[in-house]
C-alpha cells in the first residue's frame, strides 16, 4: 500500500519523538520529515530501537506532506501552521495556541476526539487538548452533557503528572536529583494555562460551574492522575453505568471499578475512568478519577487519532492499545 | 545527667523504628526497651549505625519505664496500654485505637501538639494523630479556630503518601516493581479510617462543615503532602498572615508562600504550610498545602514531642529540625 | 488462520504474565489456558489492557496444547515437564531446572538461541536460559568462540538488575520503601546460581578460563546491565567489528557505538551490547557492557524466541523489537 | 564558645550547600560568607529548615575566615586558593585541581583522612579526594599497606553513582524523565578523571598493580557503590579481620560481615566495607565492596573532617554518624 506523507515540526522533544515513533509504526502513514530546529542535521532514538535524523523546522518540505503536525512550543506555532496551510498540509497542532480561552486567532477545531469527532473529521486544522484538560475532560463530559452538576457549583480538579510534562528542556527543578522522592504543588490559586481549556469546554457543554484546578509534579516520568470532586444536582444511584453507556464503543476510553493508576495506562493511547459516590457529606458529590498517559492519549497518541480522522483512516490506526 | 528510662512496644515498624533512632540520640530519655514479639532476640538497623536488639513485646520490662510508646497495630493496643498504665508507665499511642472517632474506650488526650498542648501536658495517655490528619488539621487549625470556613461547605482533601505510611508488612503491590513509574487514589469515596478523625476533630473546633478526604500512594519511601480546597464564609485579604500570626513561636511549623514540597520535611519534626486564594472561582476559596514526613511530624516524631510533653521536658529535645 | 494453542503453567509471576501478554498478540499462537495454582480462578492483568483468568496448573488441559511453557519456581518444574511431554506437548522451561550446571536429568536444549539455534529448532524440550547469563553469554560469545579470552584468566561480571527478576512474591526488602535510594551487592563471593550455568557455557566453548559474577539490585523494575571486564589473548585493533560481524543479521541484537543504557532495552526483545579497549593497563583488557529487559529478553520474549522455532514459525513472530 | 569563621566559596553547588548545612549545624565553626557568583544575593536552602544568602565570590571577605573550602568546578580553583592564602586563611579544595594525578603545580596534602590524617594535620592546603576515590581507596587501603595484592594483578572498580554526583548543572541527561528506571555505564574503557587520581595513590602505596574501573550512573540522588575485585598474592585466611585490624577505632569506618547498601550511608559520614573471598576460582580473589553517602564521606563531610584537623578540633566535630 502507498503510505500518505505526513510531517512533524518541533520532533525533538517528549511529544515529538512519542510522535515520530508511533508514525514510524503507523501501518498507512510514511514520516516524511522531522523537524528540530536546534538539532538539525543530528539523530536521535525516538522510541525501541527506531532513530530519526532532524531537518530545520525551516527546511522541512512541507509540500511533500498531506499532514503536519507542529509540537512546537507554546507561542510558536502560529507561523508555521499558516506556512503548512499554505503548502496544501492539514494540520494538527499540540501548542497551546489555538486551544479555546487562549486566544488564538486561528480557526481550529478541538481535538478531544471523543467528545467532538465529526467536527473534527472535517476540519482542515485541529488544536490537540492539552493534557490536564483530556484527562479531566473525558471525565466530567458524561455529567456535563447531561447537566448533571450542580448549578453554580465548583468542580475541583486534583491531578499530578509525570515530569516528561514539564519537557526536555533542562532546568534544575527537573533533575532526577531535586525530582526523586519529591513531590508539590505548582500553579496553586488556579492559575495554571490549562485552566482556560477546561473552563472553555465546560461553558460550550452548557454548565453553569466553576473548576478549580491544582496540578502536582509527580516523581514518574509519564502519567497523569486527576482526582475530581463535582458537587451533584443529585444523587446518582449507580455512577458508573453513566460512562460505560456515554462511552459504549470507545475503544480509547476503559470504565473501571476502582481507581486506575498510573502503571495501567502507560504507554498506551486510552484513558481509564472511575467514579465513587462520596460517602459522609451532605452534599451529593461524586468523585471521579481519571487516568492517561501524557505523551500517548494526553498529547502525541490524540494527535495520531485526530491525524487518522483528518485523512480519512481508521482513527485506531497506528495506535497502541 | 541521669536519663529517664522509656520503653517502646512494636518497634520493629517504621515508626517503631524511627522512634528508636530518636530516643538513642536523645538527651534526656534513655531506652529502656524495644519490644517486636515476631523479631524478639533480633537485632536491627534503626537509622544512621545505630542497632537495637528487640525484646517480646509481652516480656517488656514496663515496670522499668517511666513511659511507654505503644507502635503497635491497629485493634492490638488496648491490652499493652492498660498493662503499662498498671506498671505505672504514662503512654503514647500510636495506633488508631484510642484517637477520637474510633470509639475507643480508654480516655485518652488528643495529641496533635499545637492544638491541645495544655491538655496533653496533664495527661496520662496520649493517642498519637495518624499521618493525614496531622497535616490537615495543622494546616485547618487557623480557619477552624476562628470560624472562617462557609457553613455547611464540603472542605475537600486530597494527599498522597509515601509507602512508608502503608508499613512494613509485605504486600504484593507495595513491592517495588509495582509502585515504581505508578500512582493512585484509595480509599475513594470518602471512606478512609483517617476520616472519622479528622471530622471529630473539625466538629470539636465547633464548624459545620462536611470533610471530602481522598488518599493517594506515591512513588516515594517518606511524606505527605496534603491539598486542601476550603470555602472561606467571605474573601480573606491576605491569608498566609492568618497561619503566621497563629504559629507564632511554633518550632515545628514553617509557612511558607509557595506550595512545600516533601522534599523539605524529609527527616524533620516539622509541618510546613501554604495558603493561596483560589482565582477564577465565585465563592472566596483557599487552596491550603501542608507536608510532613510521615514518620516524623506525622507519627514518631509527634509521639516524643508528646513524651517530651508528659515527663516536663523540653517539647523540642531531641527533635530534628 | 487457524492459531496453534500453546498453554503456560506459573502464568501469575512477572515472567509468566510477559508471556501471556506477548501471546494474547500473538499473530499464530492462541493461548490456550494460563495456570496459577494459588490464584485459580482469579483474572488478572498481564499488560495493556488485557487480562486473563487462571486456572489450575493441576487442572490446566495440557493435552490441547502443542506447546507448554513452564514459568514455574525453581525446582517445581520436573514434574509438569514430563506430564507436558507425556501429553504430546512441547516445553519450554523457564525455571533454573534443566539448565546447564544445574545438575538437572531431564535432557533438554540449552536455549540461548543466536548460539543454538540448530539444536533448538531439533529439541522437544528446552531449557530458557537465566536472565544475568542472557545477558553476559551474548556479550562474550564471539569472544569465546574466537578463542581470544587469555587462557587461565577470571572474566569478572559485574551484573545489575532491576527488582522483577526478584519475583512478585513478597518480602520486606523488596517493599519499594527499601529499594529506593538504594543499590547494593548479593550473592557476594562468586555464589550466584546463574554462576553454574555461565561456566557451563563458557567450558562447552572450550575456554579455559574463570568467571567471577557479582550481582546487584538496581531501584528499577526492569532491565540488566552487564559490565564484564575480559583479559584478552592479545590486543583487538576495532573491537566493536567482532561483534558486528558474529551477529550480522541478527533481529535481537543491537551493537553500539557506546554502553548501553537500560532504557533503551525496556520492553524489547533484544539484547544490546558495546565494547571498548582498556586504556591505562598493561594486560589487553576489553570492557564488555550488555543490555537487556530481564522480563522479555531474559526471559518471556527469549522463551518464545524458541517456541516459534519448535514450532516451526517465523523465530520473530509475536515479537516486539 | 567563640566560634572560629570559615567561609565557603562555590556554595550553590551540591556539596556547597551541603557544607554549608554541616556548618551551620557546626558547635565550633561559624559560616562567615557562602559564596556562589551566579547566584549573588540570592537566598537558598542547603537542608533542613537553613537557608543561606550567597555573596558572590569575587566579594568574599576572605580575610575574616581562618579557612575557606573551595568547592568551585573543576578547573576554577587556582585562583581562589591562591588568594586565601594570601589572605592568611587555610584552604580545603574540593575540586580535582590539586589531587595528586592530575598535575597541579600547588603543593597540597591529599585529604584522605583515614590514611593521611598526620600529613593533613600540618597542611596549610588540603585536596580533598574525588568520591570514587574515597570509597575505593578506603577499601583498599589495608591490602595496598600490607602488599597483599598480586603484582602486576588488575584491580578492577566497578562503581555506581547517585546523580546528585554530577552536580546541579542541568542537562538533559540528568533529567528526573532520563534517569528514571535507567542505569547505564559512562567512562568505559577507563578514561575517567578520577583513576589517575587512585593510580597516584596505589603508586604512592608501593603496589605495583593497574587499576581498571568502570563508573555507572544510578538512578538514586545519593550514593556511590564500590565494587572491587582484587587478585591476592596469596588466599586470606579471614579477611574481615585485616580491616577490622586496620581501622580499629575509626569512626567514621564500619567494617560489614555482608555487602553495605547506600541506604545505610545516606546523610552520613561514613565508608562502610566489606569483603569476601571468591569461591569457583583458581586464583586467591577478594571481593570488596565499599558504600559511602558521595556528597558527606565523598566531599562535604570528608572536607568538614579535614578541617577539623586543620583548625586543631576534634576530627569529628559537627559530623554526622
């Protein structure tokens, strides 16, 4: 089978390279170029015993490619996606830039693949979630969709990630020796970029809700864990049949008994979700906890099965589960 | 000097152990026994060089003891207490056993340090906070003493542990292979032992308020960081003033103005405590962080502060800061 | 097409659950039964998200499958071997019983495979080699076969491994609260069990010379290193070119420019090895470092390594690289 | 008591800070200035609950301090010790730049404490030795005095070492995402800095052996394992006694009946050996093994001893055992 050319700008960090190693394996799909502006010209492992060597960001063809994707930085995707256009390339952009409540100009559509998938399939350019936000997200979407939180309430969103989070660019705060039996909070006060993401998705889902969201660095190297409490209108008589039945088919998306953990999703492009009635509080309040590895289904994994949507694939194809 | 004789029954555990390490470095207090009835004629490691060779728990000279430390199990105390307050022996217990909310019989002081100093100074038994609640009522202490928190609110606590606070008893999924590059939630559903403590102890400090307490295990050996989300009754202009002014003088408490991180209580008899109005919500909130070393602030180290408490000594000797 | 059904007895261990894994996507064989004794009955995860419930060893339906792999303890194994055989069923044999220098009676072919590969597709039984002489043998084969180890000298292994090759059954010094932070010696004084089998191979080689083996726990899961220092006849002018050219179109064996890291090995059935003269000593001296996942190379994926030859299928089928 | 002032120059670094800590805690020294160029006027933690505020080191009022420890970078020290000494203050250099083997044109007494105590006693200059040296050569030591090494033998050191070992520059190699579940050897070949320094003292020692050793990189913060194999001129009866003979009354040496882990070194100043004869060789071969914490025994700590002597204090003021 003729494989469809296909790019990726930003290739040398975490996402990047998670990238290229599942494109590298995808049965329909060729790596045309990777892209690394600081190591062009350099090679790298990217995954098993796969190694990629790096163009410019600049001198990647773009025209010979059906598809980019850009994992660039926050705040430098924009010129590139609009040169990918150009060249005819669809694209699927992992920055923050174009998600809703950060601002961005271009018209993209969300990538959260199960809640907006025929939006998705027929847009020229998707802004990938951010990570926090698909763990969170896939979640809360079967309460939300039904209007099931309480009015004028506040959802808190505990989560802890994996430090490949915080990428590979080397500060101190990130050595294994400051990270190894450590563990804290960071954008406490709910300030954190996400933040906007999250509360855009809810207010498009219609609820009336606030969300409060304080992240944590975890010492793993990928997995993200959010905790979510969500005040009810109601008490819910058997929360889990509500995601099995709105998920029913998903093939990236596993309802557990228990809470999932870190170690059952690694690698792999799914989230697993669990909810527990909240036993001694007056309130009816469920908690919902929710996992996925950052790099797979939290950045470069989505990425793919939006990809496969945009062409027309399988969206499965390529990805591990 | 001559050094008062104390004794510690179940001192083949962490906290065991680590109270073992403390009394042979302290100044005062000499030990006069380590009792662990399946190790007895055993030697073992206690930290730094140190060893101790363990006696049967039922053998324990307490007649010998001005004090006696119960490291016991949960459900195992009751029996050693009664035989130590006969042999004349003050005790500190650190099992679950006689803390409020778990229907313990004997009357007991409540030892969180800062809280109830004057009472625990005239007592002759001490039930020793378990881990959680330590941190979470040091850190609600200030807010619940002055009646700050919206009545009826649901205060929700998220903190995740270091294995140690699950102890020495091997378990498959305590083993190393199992909770390395891993991390979840337990006890979901607000149904942790620790709860019933917490909660007698916020309707002692007279709130109405309902406590939302989710654990969670951490890759690490020591720690607890604690993750509170708490309504306030009305804004609150500058909140760390509030933990600061109520600390004052505290040498095991340390406020600070960013979120602690595990890393700085390792080892340490201290709590450390952040709190940050919560932006982008409706109702006045604070996110509130506390760390603790499980073993120290959060069981032996608490423990001897007590001790230190009962015998009129200094409540800092021999306490690592 | 129609799969082959293979079985695996002592399916609840670390090596055993790899195995089911890598059957359950198998592209020819179909597993037909997974045996653990103390957990019959009982489902389990082996990996991703699929699981498998077991059933009795004793009950296990030995008579439908083609093959048997037994992941049994050391010394359990002889029995359900012969019952494999006397059923019509090929073995397999992970456990230290049959192998080399373990004075075992059964006949079996040693299942180093890109040494015997011949013998191995001819057996009915094999013998899975150990997980630290996996790595070690492969690193100094083209050594051996060359004759070029000076004669009467000691090869000193220095090996580390991560905490599965310990197994899942619990002890206390395997509890993650131990191993972190942590790195020591064992079987110091050249004791190690695996030492037999490594003579054993190095004499059928015809080298007359000594291994000394010091072996290490490492605070990861998974993965060995081998530092192997080898006193050479005479100098090697490019080391690294003996083993390219004895492994040249080998799948499974990887050599590098540089010492291999574990990581790079995770999840792969592959080993990686390197090789570097010895500056500063007067004696022509080559380090030797080698690479592999003890769980799959060491053990699951090397096993079924040999079950597709004795099968007759592609030595590669099912194998992740 | 007066204290004596003593200043630290290159405070920021790992060792700094933990100097600084030691310091701080010190019953008869006092930290007149912490220096750090890069960070002037900042303020950090260097443990526990002490903070320091660096000055930078070009301002450093070198003439209040009766010693400075220079723990500068490799390369960066001449200038420094240079200029204390002129200022009348005595020097404990903590970088390469004076040990002997690596062609410094100061004189200065090689601080091996346990071996050289007298030498350092009346220095005015100390070098303090590099940590793999430390544990090395602390284990060899009463082999090399006595001569019972075999001439012409090859010593080989295989060690392992923490992260924190390579200081707190960050790379990307040293990330928490790199070095998590990872273990690799760096240096093979043996081109590490540190051998020349242990070829000086084996010569200064009379023996007439090679050194071959090969350093690892673990994924701990602290730590170093020294795993050393050394062919005898003839067996060793007992050989536990020849260490216990040589460092009677050491305390800062503990003698192991079995192989020392690093959690039994961590945060203090401490070498702890022990050795075993090989048994499956034909020549007379020990096996030593040496752990130490690398930034207390292997820098600050061992610096901390020798400045002790240096000022005429006890050896072990102000040390951890």
């Amino acid at each position: 089978m003729h494989k469809i050319p296909v790019g990726v700008l930003g290739a040398s960090g975490y996402a990047g390279r998670e990238l290229c190693a599942l494109l590298l394996r995808h049965p329909a799909l060729a790596l045309a170029f990777a892209g690394a502006q600081g190591q062009r010209g350099q090679s790298a492992r990217v995954g098993g015993g796969a190694t990629v060597t790096f163009v410019g960001n600049d001198e990647a063809p773009l025209d010979g490619a059906a598809l980019v994707f850009c994992a660039l930085p926050h705040g430098a995707s924009a010129p590139y996606v609009t040169r990918a256009r150009a060249a005819g390339a669809k694209v699927v952009d992992l920055s923050a830039d174009l998600r809703p409540g950060n601002g961005g100009c271009t018209p993209a559509a969300y990538g959260l693949t199960e809640w907006l998938r025929d939006t998705i399939r027929g847009a020229d350019v998707v802004a990938n979630p951010g990570c926090y936000p698909t763990a969170t997200l896939l979640a809360l979407l079967p309460l939300l969709e039904r209007g099931l939180v309480a009015d004028g309430a506040t959802i808190t969103v505990n989560a802890a990630s994996g430090v490949t989070g915080a990428g590979l660019t080397p500060k101190p705060e990130l050595l294994f020796g400051e990270v190894t039996e450590n563990f804290t909070a960071y954008g406490v006060g709910n300030e954190h970029r996400h933040l906007a993401e999250m509360r855009a998705a809810v207010a498009a889902l219609g609820a009336d809700v606030d969300v409060l969201f304080t992240p944590h660095l975890l010492p793993v190297a990928r997995g993200i864990l959010a905790t979510i409490t969500v005040p009810l209108r109601e008490p819910l008589a058997e929360p889990l049949a509500l995601w099995r039945e709105r998920y029913a088919g998903e093939q990236f998306i596993e309802i557990t008994a228990s809470a999932p953990a870190l170690r059952e999703v690694a690698h792999r492009n799914v989230v697993r979700i669990s909810a527990t009635s909240a036993a001694n509080v007056r309130t009816p309040t469920l908690v919902v906890t929710a996992a996925i590895d950052n790099l797979v289904k939290g950045a470069a994994g989505q990425a793919l099965q939006n990809a496969n949507l945009l062409l027309g694939l399988e969206e499965s194809a390529g990805l591990p589960t």
